[in-house]
C-alpha cells in the first residue's frame, strides 16, 4: 500500500471527518416523530430503503444501498454498504442494521448498525471503530418522486469515535437533524424510500 503524505491526508480526509464528526447532538434540534399504528405486511411498522449515488460534500462520488424494517415487536433487520474512492484509495463497508427511527412527516429516517465488512484500503479508515462489531449510522430524506421533486439527500456514515454518541442506539434515539439539511449530500442518481 502506498504512503500517503501527511499533508495531504489531513487537506482531504479533515473535511471527510468533518463531514462525520458534525453529527454531535449539541449543534441540532431533535426533529418531533409521529407514531405509526398500522401494521404492515408481515409486521412491519416502519420502512426506509434506498440505493445510488450520493455526492459527498458535492466532490465524492459514493455509492450505496440499504434496508431497514421495524417490526411490530420493535425488532429491526436490514444492510447496508458503502463505498468510495478517495486518493485513488478505496473506502467500502457492509453493515447489519439494528436500529432506526423515522420522521413520517419531514420523510427522515435514522439507521443504525454494527459494520460487518470493512474491505478499505485507505490508511484513514483502518482505526478501532472501523473495524467489524463497532457501530456506524447515517441518515437519510425522501423527497418524494419526479423531476420537479429535489434530490434525496443521505449523510456519510458516522462511527463510534463520535463525540456524544457512543453506539447507533443512540444515535437512533438522539434523532439528530441540523437546519437545512446540514451534512447531508444529494443523491444524484437511484433515490430514497421512507414509509
């Protein structure tokens, strides 16, 4: 694997964390949620899934897909992965979802998990919290369908060195939203489904 000089991995990769990091719960407002009662097939009360390209601070293209179905028992299943190329460096996870919440009225979604992959070969992303067992999150917008519609947004993923979120319980709890939406990026091709 190459070296990468310092330099430059603190000009590209601080905005990356950056991007990551601003997910502390002292800069956001908690966005209200709304109960679901309805049951729906096989006993899924909450559903958010999504699959493209994402433009990560309108530089990065990233591709990514994920599932996530709350059941009626409070039980939630679903995957996700992620990946990039950053400094000519990949950057790719794989997930178990095990959380999320939903906004129904502002179409929001929060998804936790607990990586189960990381194939990365970027020097930045080999830490602790990268690595299989420790918990990401991200976060997502569906604005709805057609041309007239803007682009769904999605966060990069959040890892456990985060100040003030130690597991993406509670990240799914704290259901953090910054004014407009902050550190999110548009999804510039496939889209985004919360129900």
């Amino acid at each position: 694997m190459r070296s990468v000089p310092r330099a430059l991995l603190a000009f590209v990769v601080i905005p990356v964390v950056t991007a990551v990091g601003c997910e502390s719960p002292t800069v956001a407002e908690p966005s209200a949620t709304a109960r679901v009662s309805a049951t729906g097939e096989n006993g899924v009360v909450l559903n958010s899934s999504g699959g493209g390209h994402y433009l990560l601070q309108n530089a990065f293209d990233v591709q990514f897909a994920y599932t996530a179905k709350r059941q009626a028992d409070g039980t939630v299943q679903g995957e996700f992965h992620e990946s990039l190329l950053l400094e000519g460096e990949t950057v790719a996870f794989r997930g178990d979802v095990i959380c999320m919440a939903v906004d129904p009225v502002n179409h929001r979604a929060w998804i936790g998990a607990v990586i189960t992959e990381n194939t990365s070969t970027h020097p930045a992303f080999q830490e602790w919290y990268h690595q299989p067992g420790e918990d990401v999150w991200f976060r997502l917008v569906d604005y709805g369908e057609g041309s007239a519609a803007p682009a769904d947004r999605k966060t990069f993923m959040g890892f456990e060195n985060t100040p003030g979120i130690p597991t993406s319980e509670v990240y799914c709890q704290l259901q953090i939203w910054p004014a407009d939406d902050a550190r999110t990026w548009p999804v510039t091709e496939g889209n985004v489904q919360i129900k």
